[in-house]
C-alpha cells in the first residue's frame, strides 16, 4: 500500500519528537555500541533517529520501494543495515538485540508470530519500544475532518472510517496497556507509556498530499480518492485560508522483555 508512493510518506509523514528518543534512551539504558532492531522501518524516518543515537541498527522493512528509498536515505551512517523481509519471515540469523523499535507499524505484524519472535530476537533483560502517533483535536480549534465532513459524504458515503478526531485530553487518558494492537500476554512486562504533543502545518495541497499518503485514503479507488482529495484542498483554501494544522500525540511504549514467572 505505501509500497506505491514511498517518496510522498517520506515528505509528508510526521517523525518522531527528541524527547521521545531520549527518553527512550534513558528507559532502556541503550548506549553508543548498542543493538538495536527496528521492524517496519519504511523509508527510514524513526531510523534516522536511533543511528544518530550511535546505535548498531538493523532495519527489516518488507515494501521493495520504502526499503530502497531507506537505503538511499541512510546511506551516511555505517551502522545501518536494511534487510527486505516481513518480521514473521525475516531470519535472524541468530543475532540478537538490545531493544526492538517498531514505529507506527506493529500492527502489521500478526500477533500470534510477532510477540514470541520479538522476544525470541531480545537479550534477556531487553526491550520492547512501540512508537506512534494519534490524531487528536482540541476543542473550538478549526481542523480539517470538521470542515470536510459533507465532502467525504458526498464523494464515499458511509464509510466507516469517517469520525472527527478524538479529543487530545481524552487520549491521553488510555495511558495503560500496549494500545490498539494485541498484547504480548505474559512475554513483556508492563509498559510504561509517554506521550508527546507535535503539529504538522500544510497548506491545502500539502494537507491532500498528507491523507494522500495514509491508509484509510489509499484504500479508496483512485476515482474516489483523487476527486475528493482536491475537494478538501480546494477547502481548505476556501474555508481555512489555505493554513490547515494536523495535530497528534506521538506515544512511547516501552516494556521489558520478562523472564519467565518474573511477572
């Protein structure tokens, strides 16, 4: 799916806040000369950020397209290495690691592999770390879905992934557990949870490039999309004065790898 237009989720996507890495960081105790493997890497944007780290990082990313662009992106760090591979198929080789990183893309992974392998590939003691990013909204704010919301009816109507946004302080009470994604039962301990304000500005054909780029939007037929897509840019020309903020709260959760009957 993102496979198709690496290039536009490398612009548009949001990456992840500083604060995030370092406390990351100081959560697991990782360190220059660390390992660390990062499953779902994409075009490398939370990849980037760990190799600054001075970590030792192995990135397994599926999509032909995004592991390329990857590569073209990391090619300044040595301590990088991109391999093509879905997470369940990916062979280890028998390394293992510090800490694994999945960014925005753990729930690609079927639950029923990903967890056991996740702990299989971990050093006892490591550490599971999970990033993401909620859309969220903050009330009397002007955003987007609001003022488009006859437009997605009219160009798919029912569609069930139509819905405003949450508001950012309801989100930030669902502070518990490993999020949407299945849990790991009792392979990892309890996470701890952080969160992270961060806003994302366009203008209207930045915004239309942005959901052009996400999957509720790529699902679409390119007939449907493409025609309701200039009708939200055209929008936000009209009805935002061509200044549109898309806003999330980035999350960390970081839980340890247990060891049996520890919890």
């Amino acid at each position: 799916m993102f496979d198709e237009v690496p290039e536009l989720y490398d612009r548009v996507r949001p990456s992840y806040p500083d604060e995030l890495f370092a406390d990351l960081v100081a959560i697991t105790g990782m360190a220059d000369n660390g390992s660390v493997l990062e499953v779902g890497c994409g075009t490398g944007q939370a990849t980037r950020s760990l190799a600054a780290l001075g970590c030792s990082v192995t990135a397994v990313e599926p999509g032909a397209g995004m592991a390329a662009l990857a590569r073209q992106r990391l090619a300044d760090f040595g301590n990088v290495d991109v391999e093509r591979s879905t997470f369940e198929e990916w062979d280890d080789r028998g390394r293992r690691f510090g800490v694994l990183v999945a960014a925005s893309a753990w729930h690609w992974v079927d639950p029923s592999v990903g967890w056991q392998r996740a702990r299989e590939v971990l050093d006892p003691g490591g550490w599971m770390a999970l990033l993401g990013h909620v859309v969220v909204r903050r009330p009397g704010e002007p955003e987007v879905y609001a003022e488009t919301a006859d437009l997605h009816e009219r160009f798919s109507p029912g569609n069930s992934g139509w819905c405003h946004p949450p508001l950012e302080d309801d989100v930030r009470t669902t502070d518990r557990g490993w999020g949407l994604v299945d849990g790991p039962g009792d392979l990892f301990g309890p996470p701890i949870v952080r969160w992270y304000p961060t806003v994302q500005w366009f203008d209207g054909n930045g915004f239309a490039d942005l959901l052009r780029s996400t999957s509720l939007y790529r699902r679409l037929e390119p007939d449907v999309r493409e025609p309701l897509l200039d009708a939200i840019a055209e929008c936000i020309r009209t009805r935002m004065d061509d200044r549109a903020s898309r806003r999330y709260l980035s999350v960390l959760r970081v839980g340890q790898r247990a060891e049996r009957g520890r919890w």
